[in-house]
C-alpha cells in the first residue's frame, strides 16, 4: 500500500493535532473541521500521549513488565513507548505494529534503541491480529512466556463494530502470558454527545471510521482480566501525576488490566 496524500488518515491527522510535520492539505482539513467540534481536541491528543507515558512506567516499576507490543503507534513521537520504558528499564523490548504506511516510513526511527534493549517495528492490521502473532520479528523479539504490556493507545475507535474489535483483542488477550497487562485509551461520546457527535460527522463525511464507544462498550476489551486501580477513568484521571481538574473535559476513556493466573474462557 502507498501513501495516499489526498484520503485523509488517522495517523497524520493525530500528528498534525500534536504538532507534527508528516501530514497532507486532506489531513489538515479534517483535522480543522473536527477542531471547530472540539476545539480541545489536541490537548486530548497529548494526554493520550502522557497516559502512554505513566502507563509504561507504571507497567516497567509495578509490575515488572520488560516487554510490550504497542498496537496502532502512529508517527513517531518523542518520547516514543521505547524511550520511556528504557528510561527505567533498558533491557526493555518493544515491538510496534501498524498498518499505515506512513508510519512504516518512519519505522527506522522507531527503532533506534539503547544497547541492551531492542526494538522492532511490524507493518501488520489488527483486523488479523493471528499475522501479528506470528510474525517473525515478533517472535524473536518478544518472550511469549513472559509477561508483556500489549498497548492500544487510540487505535480501536478506527474499527467499526461490523469489524468485531472484541473478537480481534480478545484473539490478541488469548496469546498473551498471564501477568500480562492490556492497556487502552478509547474516544466516548458519554460525556459531551453533541460535540462528539459533530467531529464524528466530520471524520466521517471525510470516508474515514471513527466510532466513540460507551464505558460498558469499552469495558469489554479488557474481558476477564483484572482492571488496575483507579479502573476505566477519563485519560488524565488514571494515576495523574498532579491533581487533575475537571477530568472528563478530555472525551477519552482509559485503563489497564492484567491477565489473571488462572483465566476464565472469554466472554
Ligand atoms: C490516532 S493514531 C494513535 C497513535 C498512537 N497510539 C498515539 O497514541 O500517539 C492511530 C494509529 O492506529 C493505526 N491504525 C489504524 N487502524 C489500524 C489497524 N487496523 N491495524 C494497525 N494499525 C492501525 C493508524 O495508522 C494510526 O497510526
């Protein structure tokens, strides 16, 4: 697949909100017009950002996870997943998987790493998420008999119901080693529907998909696994590192949940 500058697309979309340089004329447009909705729309983008950050670092100190697989990267942003979690830990090991090939341009950056960590980059869909599994780069790098941190930070909302991301994660859960943790940011019309609702018009009468979900609609990515404290919260509110005011201003559900020990069958 190539680069497509005039089908506006997720990916340079979220860069051109976060200041970044790797976007088209049909992006920024989209962008604008989804802005005009939301005008705080950028300031959600970052803290999706700084919610993968407390995220990783939450996942490397507690709980002692050293690899992770991170689902829809995106262009790549500093600090990248890698970067953080090598800050702490660098023996750290990160596969990054997308299915854009603008972010597969960038790959090479994504996968500068410390000596003693690694990482690697897979072009791959989530909508076939046995490809992922058992890509060869993947299996070489990641120890699917340890615990790995699976993160999917802004990327289900782009898979419409039709495309049963329940089943897609929850093929993605099954794979992974208990101890693992699964951790998701996940748009939400719950609570300002009618400002959601116009930015949603606007991606979709650009032909992208974009789908808020509810809280219950999200919840169920997580299936039988664990949900860590403080449970689905508005993206600032998950372990802020200050006091956050007026949290649910970013419309953005966010958790984790780790794989129990014994599991029941999903769901
Ligand atoms: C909004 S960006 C989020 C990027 C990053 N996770 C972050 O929070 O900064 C969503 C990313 O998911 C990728 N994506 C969308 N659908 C995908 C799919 N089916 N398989 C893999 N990646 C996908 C897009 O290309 C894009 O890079």
């Amino acid at each position: 697949m190539e680069v497509n500058p005039y089908l506006p697309h997720s990916a340079r979309i979220y860069d051109y909100w976060l200041g970044g340089k790797d976007n088209f004329a049909a992006d920024r447009q989209v962008g604008e017009a989804m802005l005009r909705a939301i005008p705080t729309l950028r300031l959600m983008a970052s803290a999706n950002r700084t919610f993968m950050h407390r995220v990783v670092r939450a996942l490397v100190n507690s709980e002692g996870i050293r690899q992770f697989l991170d689902i829809g990267t995106g262009i790549p942003t500093r600090p990248n997943l890698h970067d953080v979690a090598q800050q702490t830990a660098p023996d750290t090991r990160v596969v990054y998987v997308d299915n854009d090939p603008i972010v597969l341009v960038h790959a090479r950056a994504l996968m500068v790493s410390n000596v003693q960590g690694r990482s690697e980059y897979v072009a791959a869909d989530l909508r076939q998420p046995e490809t992922i599994l058992t890509e060869k780069v993947l299996r070489e790098t990641l120890d699917l008999g340890q615990p790995i941190g699976l993160t999917m930070i802004a990327i289900l909302m782009l898979l419409a119901d039709e495309e049963n991301p329940w089943a897609q994660v929850a093929h993605l859960r099954d794979a992974m080693p208990p101890g693992s943790v699964l951790a998701i940011t996940h748009p939400t019309a719950d609570f300002n529907p009618d400002a959601v609702g116009e930015a949603v018009a606007a991606a979709r009468g650009a032909g992208m998909t974009l789908v808020p979900r509810t809280k219950e609609e999200i919840a169920r990515f997580f299936g039988d696994w664990e949900l860590l404290d403080p449970g689905l919260v508005p993206v600032p509110a998950w372990r802020p590192e200050k006091p956050v005011k007026d949290a649910e201003s970013t419309y953005y559900w966010a958790g984790a949940a780790r794989k129990p020990i014994t599991t029941n069958p999903r769901e």
